[in-house]
C-alpha cells in the first residue's frame, strides 16, 4: 500500500498561490492520485484526480512528474474560503474503493 | 440532484448499547463506503457495499458491520459500543466504485459515546 507524506500545514494569504507536494514513493504502475479537501465537521469533498503529467479543472491543477514518486496540488489565488484540511490519497486500482487518508495538510489562508 | 444523506445528524449512546446509522447514496449510485474519522486516528476506512455485497472491508472489529439493500441505500450498525467509538461517521457514495469514480461524502453521522 502506497503512503503518503505530505507537509502538517501550511499558511497564505489570499490571492497568492499556494502548492501543497506530497511524496508517494511506492506508488504502483496503475494507481492514480487524488486530492480532497475538508472543511470543519463536513465530510471530504473531491478536488482533482490524476495519473501522470498534469490534471487542471476549475479549482486546482495538478503535476504529476514522470517517476510519479510525488504530487503538487496547485491553488491558484487562494481565498479565506480555502482554509481547510488537504488530503493526497493513492487511490489503489482494483475493484471496489478503500480511500486510505493520510494526516492532511492543515491550509490557513490570512487576509 | 440530492447529495448523500446520513441520518441522524448526532447520536448520543453509553456504552454496552448498539447504534444503527443511515446512509442514503445520490440517486444512481451503487457503491457505498464507510469511514469513521476521530481527532486520533484521523479518517479511516471501514467498509464498502457494491450490489448488496461487501466488496471491500477496513480493519476494523467485528462489532463494526453493514449491509445494503436493493436500492443502495446502506447501514452500518455498531454493537457493544465503547468510548472509543465516538467519531464522525461519513458515508461516501460513487457510480460503480471504481478508481476514476468520484467519492461523493455526506454530511456526516457525529455519535458520542458516554
């Protein structure tokens, strides 16, 4: 099973970017990642997913290197409705879903 | 179109009882997962129902168990509760529970042990 580390917190402000890296160094050849984010006593909601290179959607960009050894979520123009918990899972490819949760990184976005 | 509902919201039980919680899944969707989450140990997976069958289970006593129906609606019951049972309990729904599926999370079931 691929663990995950990936930093306990984080502090911005608004409008900068903010890049959360997590390292997976046993990721297998078929795994994909995935990030969600947390707010207080609400349950995780999806941001981005991907396999390799780079994943972009509305909210947030995801890089991929090529060993696949590690993962950068990218935030661009944060604002204090970003502050919560974030998640980077390795998402193991099989039947059925088991999402294994890491620690998180804690982002507090400041005016 | 609905998200995922858990009822109840809160629970209060004391310890020896057994507590059912609910989860109604977004329409469509077969797969539903369960996690409990506490300040210790963090979010943790505890079992996954695809088709009325446990497709996928956590490591987790055998007091933690579950079942779903026909219309992939699902419960999951703890017996012989324990202070250490106290948790946020997140129900998480998705098509058909595969890799790319998205896991859509409810709101949550907070039970408090006493």
């Amino acid at each position: 099973l691929a663990k995950t580390t990936q930093p306990i917190s984080m502090d911005s402000y608004e409008g900068q970017e903010v890049n959360i890296t997590c390292s997976h160094n046993n990721i297998a050849t078929n795994d994909y990642i995935t990030w969600y984010q947390q707010f207080p006593s609400q349950g995780p909601r999806f941001i981005i997913q991907g396999y390799k290179t780079k994943v972009t959607n509305e909210v947030a960009s995801l890089f991929i290197p090529a060993d696949r050894k590690s993962s950068t979520l990218s935030l661009p123009r944060v604002s204090l409705s970003d502050t919560a918990v974030y998640y980077c899972l390795v998402v193991l490819n099989q039947a059925g879903t088991a999402l294994i949760f890491g620690k998180g990184t804690t982002l507090s976005v400041s005016s | 179109k609905a998200g995922v509902t858990q009822t109840p919201r809160y629970l209060i039980k004391t310890r020896g009882q057994q507590v059912t919680l609910s989860c109604s899944p977004i329409s469509g969707h077969r797969s539903v997962s369960w996690y409990q989450q506490t300040p210790g140990q963090g979010l943790q997976f505890l079992f996954e129902y695809f088709s009325e069958t446990q497709r996928n289970k956590g490591n987790f006593p055998g007091r933690f168990s579950g079942r779903q129906f026909s219309n992939s609606r699902s419960e999951m019951n703890v017996s012989t509760l324990e202070l250490g049972d106290s948790a946020l309990y997140l129900c998480a729904s998705s098509l058909e529970g595969t890799t790319t599926d998205t896991q859509y999370f409810g709101p949550g079931t907070r039970l408090t042990v006493l």
